[in-house]
C-alpha cells in the first residue's frame, strides 16, 4: 500500500503538474502546498478535498492508496 503523500505525488505527476502549480491552483505559496504534500497524514479533509479538486481527481480516489493507477 502506498502512503498518503507519495500518492498525492504521483498522482500530482501523472497529471503533469508540479507543487508550483498545484500551489497557483490553490492561491498558497509552493512552500505551503509541499508542506500539505508531506505531511498528508495530518493535512485536514477540507485541504485534501482542495488539491484533489486542484489536481483534477475526486477526494475519494485521492484517499484510495491501495489503487495503483494514478488516472481516474
């Protein structure tokens, strides 16, 4: 099973976006949007809910760290 912030990752990735984007998207700084990508774990829904909306996935298929497939 993949940790939450290595799936927010590759997930980011297969999109072809970079923290610095994710961050435009968000309207926070990059430093900001890395420190969320991280420390997942303890980010809270509502952050989640904002970069999975931001990178184009649903917060339940973002959550879903035994799925491999980085598409949805």
């Amino acid at each position: 099973m993949i940790q939450l912030p290595d799936r927010i990752r590759c997930v980011r990735e297969a999109y072809g976006l970079t923290q610095a984007d994710v961050a435009d998207l968000l309207d926070v700084a990059p430093s900001t949007y890395g420190q969320i990508e991280r420390n997942a774990a303890n980010a809270s829904y509502l952050s989640l809910g904002k970069v999975a909306n931001a990178i184009g996935v649903s917060l339940l298929f973002l959550l879903d760290t035994k799925n491999t497939q980085f598409r949805e």
